[in-house]
C-alpha cells in the first residue's frame, strides 16, 4: 500500500503557488492526518484488504484476534474494531 502521507502531500504539492519545497506538502499532509486521528478518525483503504476481512471473521467466528483461543467479543462492533486494526498493519 502507498503511504497516505505521500498520496496526501502530492495532492496538495500543486496547490502550494508560493513555490514551497516538497517537503512542506508533506508537513502539511502529516498534520492533516494527525487532526484526523485526533479527532477519532482513521483512513482506511476503499476496499479491504484479505489481512482486514480475515480479522473481521476471526473476531466473528472466535472471539478474539488470539490464534487457538476462544473469546467473548463476537459483536459487529468487536469485528469492526479488528478490521481497523488490521488496516493499519497492512501499512
């Protein structure tokens, strides 16, 4: 996966008609991603990836994110969770 830094810093590179260096786009994109998650949010792909739907079946079907193990988190919610986790190990 690209990282969404630099897909964020080359979108907003064009707009910089003060002629900053690359760089800055990419403070700026590194900021914005920062304000997000501050925020409660998270950028996920469009599309999940097999590591994301694999963990949301995993909490369904088990529990738990644990190989072997049984756990009490079977909920949409618990799934949900997992699905955001694996997101960001897909990095």
């Amino acid at each position: 996966m690209t990282d969404i830094t630099e897909i964020m810093a080359r979108a907003l590179w064009p707009l910089q008609e003060w002629g900053g260096i690359e760089h800055n786009a990419y403070l700026a994109a590194q900021a914005a991603i920062s304000a997000l998650n501050e925020a409660g949010y998270v950028i996920v792909p469009k599309e999940p990836s097999i590591e994301m739907i694999a963990a949301f079946w995993r909490q369904k079907n088990t529990g738990t994110q644990e190989p072997g193990l049984m756990g009490p988190d079977r909920d949409d919610y618990s799934a949900y969770r997992a699905m955001i986790e694996a997101s960001k190990r897909d990095e």
